[in-house]
C-alpha cells in the first residue's frame, strides 16, 4: 500500500525522494506527490498527480528545486478516488506544514467536524488531511516544535498510521511517526532517510533503524532522535540491510514476477540452508514447545495456501491438530486459544494488518508466537516470541511467488522440528524427507529450464473466460494458489477445487472447451487413482485438461511434467508451471504483471 520516503542531507531532495518512489512502487499506488521544503519562511514546494509516477515526472520536467529535504508520496487510495487533490501531500491552510500518511486515521470524521468547527477548511475527502491541520495547531502550541506536536497528535489518532511531516520554517527536519504501519530510518553518511521499508534507500545506505509501536522519528541531515509518545528518547536499535540494491531491480527480466520466478532455486536453497537437519537455538530459543496441544496458522492469500500446505506436513510429522485460519476472520469469531497454542503467523511482508491483528488477539490470550517472514525488523516478527525467516530475498512483483515457495519451505522445517521435539517423526523418515528437500532446488531448476513450451500452450488459452484448478491432498492448496495467481494477473474467473468435491456441485461449471488444470498427485500415491477419476469426470463434460505429473498420463490433452519428490513437498514443484501459466496470461492479454490493478503489496489496512 502507500509508500512513504523522507530525504534529508546533501543532495538536492526531489531525486532521492522519485528515485524512493520508484523503488516502492511495487507496494501498488494510484497517485503520487512531493513536497520540499526550500529556504526558511519560505513556502513549501509541492507537486502532486492522480495515475503513476510518470504522470508527476511529467510535470516536473527537468526542474530540480534548491531544496535538500522533503517527503514523498505514492497512495494507495482508501478515503476518497485517486485524485490530484486527494494524492498526497496534504498541507494546514497557510500552506507551511506538509503531511503523508500510509494507514487509516479511524476517528478522522470526528476530528474533522471538530477542526471545520474551529475554523480549518479542506481540500480533500482523504482522512489524511485532518492530520496536517491538527499538527499545524499542536505545533503552535508548542512553540514551533514538529516533533512534540506529532507526539500530541498521535495520541489524539486511532487507527493506523505511519506519518510524516515537514515545515517550511524548519528546512531539513522531518518528523514520521509510526502505529501498525511500517516505517524504517536509513542512516546515511550527511544524510537520512525516513520510508515505508528499505528498499527506498537501499542504494545509499545498508544501515537501517528499526522503530517500535507508537515511536517518533525526528530527522535531520546529521542527527537521528527516536522517542516515545511521552517524549522519552529511545535507544537506537541498528541493523545491517543483507539485500543489495540490484536485489530490487530487474536484472535484464521484462519483469520482477518473472526475475523472482527464476529466482526461487536460490530462495529456496537459502532458506533451507543450515536447517534441514535441523532448526538451530537461534531460530527457537524464543519459544517453548513443550505442553502445546494445537497449531493455528494465521496468514492471508498466498501465505494461506502455504500454510494449508503446511497442515497436511505439521499434522501427520508432529501427530498435533493444526487449523488454518484466514487471518482477516480469525479475531472476529473470538476463537478459544490459550497458553497450550502455537500460533504460526505467516507473512512476507511482515505488515500485514489483518495478520498482525489476528496474532495480537491470540498472544493476548497466552498464544506462544512462532512467526514466519521475509522482512527483518518489520512488525509481526518484532512481535513474536520466534521467527524463522525465510529467505526470499526482495519480492516485488505484487503477486507473490518465491516467497510462497520459501513459506512452503518454512513449514516443512516447522513440520520435521516440531515431529522431532514431540518425537512424533520416524527418523528414517525425517532423513528421507531432508534429503528431498535438499534436492528441491535443482528440481525447480530443472522446471525453469523447460517452460517456453507452456507459455506457448498458455497462449493459446488468452481468451478463456475461465479456468479451473484441482487438485487433492497438498496438490488442494496448491490449486487454490494457482486460481489467486490467475484472478491477480489476468483479471479472469479462476477458482481452484478439491478434486473430490467436483461432484457437489462446481462440475456444473465445466463446458465444452473449459481448461482445467490438474494437479496430479504422486504416482502411486494414495490419492493417484481418485484424482485419475476426477479427470475423467470434467473430460466427459468437454473440459481441456492440461495436467501437471510427475508420471505420464494418457488422459490428459496436454501434459506439462515435473520431476518426482516426496509427496508432501510436491506443491514446491507443482506451483511453478501455475506461476508461469499466470504471468503469460497476464502479458497475453496486455496486463500490468508486476503492478495488477487494484491491488497493494502489503495490506497495511484490515
Ligand atoms: O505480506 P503477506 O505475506 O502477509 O501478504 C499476504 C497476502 O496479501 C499476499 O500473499 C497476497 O495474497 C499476494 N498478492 C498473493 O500473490
């Protein structure tokens, strides 16, 4: 959702600040802005458009104002259309103090009465604009101070928010602020930067600052304050940012999906890397497994499916009840969870605020906390009592798919640590399934290097109306993920099925032409024979079938085959050829395949 970038420091601002903007722009935003400010008492410069960056670099020309601070703005729309009054910055009503906000200010209706009453005028429909005059009011009553009226205010807000804010007659300071919203400090070398997540700055800096809940940020080019609401100042809590700043671009792919397609080989062996054989101290020191009486997973989209994946492993390895919830429910049905629960939260994103919500209701009842995530420092890790990380590496195609893969990594490890601690697992077993996982990058590998014939085969399906997903047991989950990455890309009906339950109804989707993709189990597994069953039903309706095996089959009208594995680690294999079925449907029909419309990377609103 909306990405946030303040600059501070040597340079001129406006080309960190788009250079930022750029960077975040896979988060999905709908307009844009900046606003600088320039000498002191001078007023503020400030540019902002509905559409894309370009539609703002249009404007800019190739004007560079003499400003060496300022913030910067994509939105995500939420209170309002994506206008140019509504794209942010929002400033007071004299034009000096300049606001943005990613979040939702929840009393914002309240305040606003209240401010009009008072004699404020608006501008906008967006929540945001009640910020900017509150501050303007705060700082006055503070004489002058940015940073104590940011403190006032936000105890003032509910909601969500990160801020940040800036005055013309304080050039070179910026103020951010954060509540279940993300924001990190870049600390540079005569400069710093304040944005939504580290890819902003990341060629500049690799030192970043992690800020708490409810934390103020009060930057200059050469100095770093954090306090607490109250005031107090706030030790530094530094960390080195591993990725590098070509991580974040494309690398030659016509697209981030398609790099990050590549790039799960290595995502996968990195996040295995060290813990096949086992979760080390510094992964689980944090967490007592001993006494737990059931698993919850919580997790929304694509970290759903992985954790539904991640049921079938946990409870036949470690013989304990797991449920899957969506995140986004899970708090309202108040389910019962105590002391005896372990909660996995799953997020690569780490802000997902349907997830975090959903793990803060669990661990306010006692819920042990083992979280899975991609982002150091961000808040559902910073929140739990154990994380194991996975190692994707920069995702920023919106539509997630090398961090699916190492979310399924994730909890095969989960499933063989906690089989082991509740001595649950066979060990001849636990062998053969490590010694599986460790092949599963050479056998993705193996996939990429045959996909050119299925995205021709996709093609051929562009104008499909429909199409259909099956699968049974892991292979289930794994046709739910291949049916969101359709409707994410291609902007078509898609829905994924339980091969099992076609005959209750969905089969009466099925006509002359509709294309299935099945999902295959593994030969002679259990389930083979159903599934084998299951084909033939959709066939006899007229259904194209193409099927993913890892073995012949003749009933199929196009066979796209994946090397053999471990049953329960097949859905690694099987999601690829999905993934690519997705991304070319979305290049065949002209669609925007990193940013599809509507959508955000991170969901930092419920
Ligand atoms: O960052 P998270 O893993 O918590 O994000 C969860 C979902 O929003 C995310 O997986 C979403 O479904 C993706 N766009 C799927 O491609």
């Amino acid at each position: 959702m909306c990405g946030i970038v303040g600059y501070t420091g040597k340079a001129l601002a406006l080309t960190p600040v788009l250079e930022g903007l750029h960077r975040l722009e896979y988060r999905g935003y709908d307009s844009a802005g900046i606003a600088l400010t320039l000498g002191a008492g001078e007023k503020l410069w400030i540019e902002k458009r509905a559409g894309k960056l370009g539609n703002l670099e249009e404007i800019l020309g190739n004007s560079i104002p003499q400003s060496h601070s300022g913030i910067g703005h994509t939105r995500w729309a939420t209170h309002g259309g994506p206008t140019d009054s509504n794209a942010h910055p929002h400033l007071d009503n004299e034009g000096k103090l300049a606001v943005i906000h990613n979040g939702i200010i929840e009393n914002y209706v309240e305040l606003r009465a209240d401010l009009e009453k008072r004699g404020h005028t608006f501008k906008s429909e967006t929540d945001t604009e009640s910020v900017a005059h509150l501050l303007s009011d705060a700082r006055k009553a503070h004489n002058g101070d940015l940073a104590a009226a940011m403190r006032e205010v936000c105890a003032e807000l509910r909601g969500s928010f990160t801020l940040l804010a800036i005055h013309s007659d304080e050039p070179g300071r910026i103020v951010g602020a954060r509540r279940n919203s993300p924001l990190v400090v870049g600390v540079g070398d005569g400069e710093n930067f304040l944005a939504s997540d580290v890819s902003a700055f990341i060629s500049h800096t690799k030192r970043a600052l992690e800020l708490g809940q409810d934390e103020i940020a009060d930057i200059t080019a050469s100095n770093i304050i954090i306090t607490d609401l109250a005031g107090k100042v706030l030790p530094h809590n530094e960390y080195e940012i591993s990725w590098d700043a070509s991580a974040a671009e494309r690398g030659g792919f016509e697209h981030f999906m398609l790099k990050e397609i590549f790039e799960q080989p290595k995502a996968i062996s990195d996040t295995l890397l060290g813990r096949v054989s086992g979760l080390d101290e510094s992964v689980t020191k944090g967490i007592n497994l001993e006494g737990i009486d059931k698993v919850v997973i919580i997790a929304c989209g694509t970290a759903f499916h992985a954790g539904l994946v991640g049921k079938y492993a946990i409870e036949k390895w470690a013989n304990i009840s797991v449920d899957v919830e969506m995140a986004s429910e899970y708090r309202y049905r108040e389910p019962s969870v105590d002391n005896k629960t372990l909660l996995i939260p799953i997020s690569q994103s780490g802000e997902t605020m349907d997830t975090l919500m959903a793990m803060r209701y669990a661990k306010e009842r006692g819920a042990r906390v083992f979280a899975v995530c991609n982002t150091n420092g961000s808040t559902i890790p910073r929140e739990s009592d154990a994380v194991l990380y996975t190692h994707a590496g920069p995702e920023i195609a919106v539509a997630s798919t090398k961090a699916f893969e190492t979310q399924l990594i994730a909890m095969y490890l989960i499933g063989l640590h906690l089989g082991r601690v509740r001595g649950t697992i066979d060990a001849k077993l636990a062998k053969e399934i490590e010694a599986e996982l460790a092949e599963l990058p050479a056998k993705v590998e193996q996939i990429l290097e045959t996909v050119e014939p299925l995205r021709a085969l996709t093609r051929e399906f562009k104008d499909a109306t429909s199409m259909l997903f099956l699968g049974r047991h892991v292979g289930f989950p794994t046709a739910l993920e291949g049916a969101l990455k359709l409707k994410e890309l291609a902007y078509m009906h898609a829905e994924g099925f339980a091969g099992g339950e076609l005959k209750h109804g969905p089969i009466a989707l099925i006509e002359k032409g509709t294309p299935v993709v099945a999902i295959l189990p593994a030969e002679n597994s259990l389930l083979a024979e159903k599934m084998a069953s299951n084909i033939q039903e959709v066939k006899a309706r007229g259904a194209v079938v193409i099927a993913i095996a890892d073995s012949p089959f003749a009933a199929a009208d196009h066979l796209i085959r994946i090397p053999k594995t471990h049953e329960f680690l097949q859905p690694v294999l099987a999601v690829v050829p999905l993934q690519v079925i997705s991304y070319e449907m979305a290049v065949a029909r002209g669609n925007d395949v990193d940013q599809p419309r509507n959508l955000a990377k991170s969901v930092t609103v419920e």
